[in-house]
C-alpha cells in the first residue's frame, strides 16, 4: 500500500427530514449571519428553501438569499455572491441543492477571504490561505461534493471549465435526506449514478500496487451504485435505493475508494470540455467518453480491468484470453449505461456529430492550450487527447 | 437505511517513515506544550520514542513525557497524567502506542478540562464540555481507537473496566506507520486480529434493515483482516499485510462499518470482564467468548449469519437448512481464531476452568450490578449472560 492522508471531517447527518434542524447544525458550528445559495425554482416549489428558512428563524440566525446557480455552475454569480458575502457580514454559507450550488458555495467561501481573483485559484496561481465555513442541505445524489474538497466552476469567459481542491473547501456538515432526490427526473438520476461510478472508476484505474482495502470498497461503491441504480430508475420513490444511491455517492468521492492510488481521472478532463463546450450533464458526458477512453488504455494493465470484470459484475474471466474479459468488462459498462438512458457516443450526448474543428478546440482546451498531459493508468499528450474523442465521436 | 451520523474528524497520515514528521503536524494542529504518553520500554527501545522527541524538537515544542500505560489501562496513570497536565500548562497530548495508550491519552485530556473526578464520564454521570485535543502514532493494529471517540479504562477500584465515547475524544491526527508493526509477538497480532474482526462483528449483527452499503464495507473488513491476517502470521514483515490490517483497523472502529445498524457490542461486554478481571488481552476475551454468544443468539436472525458465512467465508448456503450455514459460519469463525493461535474458550484464555462462582461475580459487573442489560440482537439480561459465560467455559 502507498503512503497516502485521508482527511474527512465532514459530519454527515443522514435520512429522513435531517434537514428540519438545519438551523441548529448551523448554530452549533459557529454561524451568525447565513448566505442560503440555491439553484433554480425546485428549491422554492419544494418547500426545502422555505424548511431550511424555517429552521435557521427558529435557531435564531439572520439570513440573505443567493439563487440562480445552473448545472456547470457560473464564475460570474460566484463573484456575486462574493460581494453580497462582504456587503452582508456573511460568516457562514449554506448550499441547498446538488454539486453544482455546493462547488458554487465552495468557490465564494474562498473568494471571499482571498483579495485577488477567486479564478487565481483555478488557474493555479494562489493558495487559499482562508475560507468561509460551508454546508450542504443534499437533493442530489452525484457529484460527492457534499463532503468532497473538491469544486468545479466554468469561467463564461472562454466558457472554460476548471476544477480546484482543496482542505479548506471541505463543508463542516452535510445534510443528506434520500427523500428529498425521490422527484429527480430519469435522466438526471442516471447522471448522478454515472458520476458516483466514474468517481470511483477514475481512481480505481490508476497505478498504485497492493490496495485490498480501498479496491474492495471501491468495488463495493460499484457494485451498490450499480444495482440500486437499476431499482431507482425503476422506482424513483424506492427509499432504501435513494438511500443506497446517496451514501454510496458521498463514499465515492471523500477520497476513501482511491487511498493508496495516484488516481486518473483523464475521463474527468475529458469530459470536462463537453459540459464546458456544450452545456450537458456532466454525468452524461462521462457516460459518453469513457468507453472510448478505457478501449484506448486498457492493455496498459488488461488485469486491472479483468479484475474489475469479475469483481464488479461478476464475468467469468477468459484464462485462455484474459483481454477478452478486460474488453467484456468495458462492454458491459457501456451496456449498462444505455440501460438507464445514458449516452456512449458524444454524438448520442449531443444529438449530432460534432466536427474535427470541435475536436480540435475540445482537445486544446483540455490540454489547457498545450501546457498539460491528463491521465495516469496511460499518460495522454494532445494527439492522445484527440483520438479518444474521435473514438468516442 | 435508518437514519445515521457520521463524524470522523481524525486526519490519517499513513505509510512508511510519516512518525519523522510529527512534530511539524502537531505545530499546525496547535501544540505548543505537548504531554508524549507512552506504555513500556518498548517505544524508547525501538528508538520510537527518541523519533518523535527529536521530532518535537526540530519543530521547536516543549514537551513531557508520561510512560507507563499497561493493556487495560488504568485510572491511576490517568490521573497522574491529568494532574502533570495541569502543572506543566500542557495543551496538546500526543499518544505513541497501541490502543492502551490512545485511550489512556483520551481519559487524561477529558479529566484536564473537567473539574470533577475524570471516571465520572465512565459512569455516566457527567458529559464533558472540552477536551485537550490528542494525536497519536499508532505501534498497534488493533483497538482502532486512533481514529474512534472511544476509551476504555480500568478502575483498579473494584477492577472495573468501562467504556466511554464523545466526539471530543476524536484524535486530531493518526500517524500510522505499518512497519512500525513488524515486531509485534504473533500473540498481539492475533489479539489484533481478532479485536479488528469484533469492532465489525458487533456492528455487522445488529438491528437495521437494508445497509447494503454499510454491509459490505463490513464483509470487506473482515474479508481484508482475515486474509492479510494469515499472511502476516506467517511473514511479520510482510509490509502489504500489516498495512492492509492497520488500515482496516481503523475503518473497523471509525463507525463506517456500522451506519445505519443499531450495534450489538454483548461480545465486547461480556469480554471486558474478562480482561478486567484476570488482566488478558482484549482480542483474545473476545475470542473466547464470541462463539458461545453466537450460538446462544443466531436463531434471532439465522439469515443473517448465513449471509456472513457466505459473503465473509465463502460458504454454500444450505437450502434445505439454512439454519447449518449460520452454524458453519460460526465454525469456522472460530476454526480461524484456532489458527492464528486464539482461544476459543474461557479454559483456553486464562489456562484453567474457571468456578461457578466467579461466573457469577463476571456476571454481576456485567449487568453493571444489576442496573443493565446488554446486546441489540439479543437483549441479554443476568441469566443469560451467566448461560453464555458457561457456554464459553
């Protein structure tokens, strides 16, 4: 096992109606004075906004609203939210939605201790040194921000979408009530069971030896994902699914699946320009990229997918072949993502072919114009970059 | 899934030489004045102890040393260390050992912020309301108290053994060093083993529902240390082995293996009689005794005990009569404990057969004198502990 840290303070409260007592969470943490960060109407035509409003009265703690947060979340309402943060003596931020108000609230919480631009940190160019403390009312089971260090914003300005982590962006509680995804459309409950797979299998493809414990959790967070998947998609209102699908979602992502690995996450960047370019689901566009990706490296460690084959959906493994079961591992993947509606073709993503000249752009961008290679099971340069989407076209 | 809380604060530096740095981790945790707890001469013999002295130094932080914990630590080492505490103006408290000494630090640090007698929290009499904050550098796979809220502490008044667990009592960090486990005697590993399999065992048979999530870090616990348990007594230097142990040793006690379940811990508290009264260690009580609390409690839930045998041992199920899977599993649970050299009766544990009588004082303590009844699977009351601690005779 490699050497590895593993930091997780995020105290997960977990099932029904958690989120009634939001406000004395927030209290017992410290804060006084709540920005609330939400998305689009669901919050309101719920009644969570009005619940978590409710709570944070009842305990005593003055608010201000900040909505409008969309899916690939803005840098624009990222800097408004960073003024009314200052303008309002804002000490504590409250997230109320899915990964996308979360990476928000995370990126306000550190622009608002930082006097530069908050983009510094996304391009690299800065450290946080502070940050706002932040937590999560959860509504959707997907993107493991809820407890991740983790956030992801998209700049309009090129419509470049950069990740940033770390330690400080780490929420001090997350609220998790599986009830509360039961209203989630198809298609984004698909996406989110892609995103907590592609979590987990973007650390599990990754060179890192002898890592029983972590494999077999990762496995497991498949597994889980996988075949309570298929019963949410059935039953949107299956508790124990929703429940399964949520907490599987968190462990995905809070680094546990990957302790002792590098990590890959080339599918990640990969698919990163998709959302960036074309505004889709970033679960869907995983979905779409990572046949392709996987087809591409798999013989740099055809034992690693052969493992992952029989572990995680049970393959008999092909002695004679082996490659045969890495490749029957892929494709059986990809099989399961067109069960639950997802795409496996950036085309099936986007509704049409999409162009060399696209390509071109989608493979500079995340190059980041030249300056970067992605991957780690395989090391991908620029003409890499540009097969796998062709592939995936 | 029934509701739960998670809160695992405690920062994990792992891997090899990572105890050289701990006097720069607990400058940014804090410390400035620093009590190193320790138990016998083995931490200065195997230049540990000097390691992380120097460590302290470097890093420019006074500190004192208190030595002496013993397995099954007792109260009157806690209290000279609350009363050094105080006179020295000691604010950070950095445990080097196994689960003894972590817990022994734990007692100390609630006991300096507490006016009262420090056992008053054993006995439920007080919640604290601060604690010195503690770190540790683990030298033993075992109690998974690194990471947990629990401590366990013997009062040499009666020799009663108690338990206690508070957030507070969360380490800051854990520096967990596999190597540093190599010369441990074959009989502490086992004891290790063993404590590692029951920390997931109380949890895994209790109360709760579907967990699948849940359940199967569980199964991968158990399946990891069982494993790599067998590998590490053969080959102690196995590096692979011990790491994977250590690591499973902290997710077995980190509460990740029990969310949603309601805990047994009947195993754990008819032992801690034992370990109590005739001062053995803690993974072999546990040994000893768990097999006659199986038998005595399966036909509450034989399903569940033929899922373990299947996922965790790999047995067949019997259709016919799933009642001899459960049985089995049981068997060769105990077969396992044979083979790593465990006792699997009360004889085999302290050397002789113990009187009907002392059976009766164990089971007075354990019924905390008539005032509780233990178990979640079963509630046990006096009679049928006294049956089990025969059983197990």
């Amino acid at each position: 096992m490699n050497n590895f840290e593993f930091y997780s303070p995020t105290k997960v409260i977990f099932g029904k109606n958690v989120e009634n007592n939001v406000g004395a969470e927030v209290k017992a943490w410290g804060g006084t004075k709540v920005l609330v960060h939400f998305g689009g109407s669901s919050a309101k035509t719920s009644g969570l906004l009005e619940t978590a409003e409710a709570s944070l009265r009842a305990a005593g703690i003055d608010y201000v609203l900040l909505g409008g947060v969309v899916p690939n979340p803005r840098l624009a309402l990222v800097n408004e939210g960073i003024a009314l943060c200052r303008s309002e003596g804002v000490d504590f931020i409250l997230a109320v939605g899915g990964g996308s108000v979360i990476d928000s609230a995370k990126a306000i919480a550190l622009g608002v201790k930082y006097d530069g631009d908050v983009w510094d940190f996304y391009d690299g160019l800065a450290e946080p040194k502070a940050a706002l403390p932040t937590a999560n009312i959860l509504t959707l089971a997907a993107a493991g921000s809820e407890t991740s260090e983790h956030t992801v914003i998209t700049n309009e300005n090129g419509w470049i979408k950069k990740g940033y982590g770390h330690t400080l962006c780490r929420p001090k509680f997350t609220m998790m009530n599986p009830e509360l995804t039961y209203t989630l459309p198809a298609y984004q409950t698909a996406c989110g069971i892609v995103d907590i797979m592609m979590h987990t299998l973007d650390r599990y493809f990754s060179p890192g030896g002898c890592n029983e414990m972590t494999d077999r959790i990762a496995e497991d967070v498949l597994k889980t994902v996988i075949q309570f998947g298929r019963i949410a998609m059935k039953n949107p209102v299956s508790y124990d699914a929703r429940s399964e699908i949520m907490w599987a979602g968190s462990l995905s992502h809070n680094d546990l699946t990957g302790l002792g690995r590098a990590g890959d996450w080339a599918p990640h960047q990969l698919e990163h320009e998709l959302s960036g370019y074309f505004d889709v689901a970033h679960g869907a566009g995983l979905a779409a990229v990572w046949g392709a990706w996987a087809r591409y490296v798999y013989k740099a460690d055809i034992m690693r997918f052969v493992r992952y084959g029989m572990n995680v959906w049970g393959l008999p493994m092909n002695y004679e072949n082996p490659e045969e079961t890495a490749l029957e591992a892929i494709r059986v993947t990809e099989e399961y993502f067109t069960s639950i509606g997802m795409p496996i073709t950036i085309t099936e993503l986007v509704g049409k072919e999409i162009s060399d000249e696209v390509i071109a752009e989608l493979t500079e961008k995340c190059t980041f114009f030249g300056t970067r290679t992605i991957g780690g099971l395989v090391i991908l340069d620029k003409a890499e970059i540009a097969d796998i989407y062709k592939a995936a076209r």
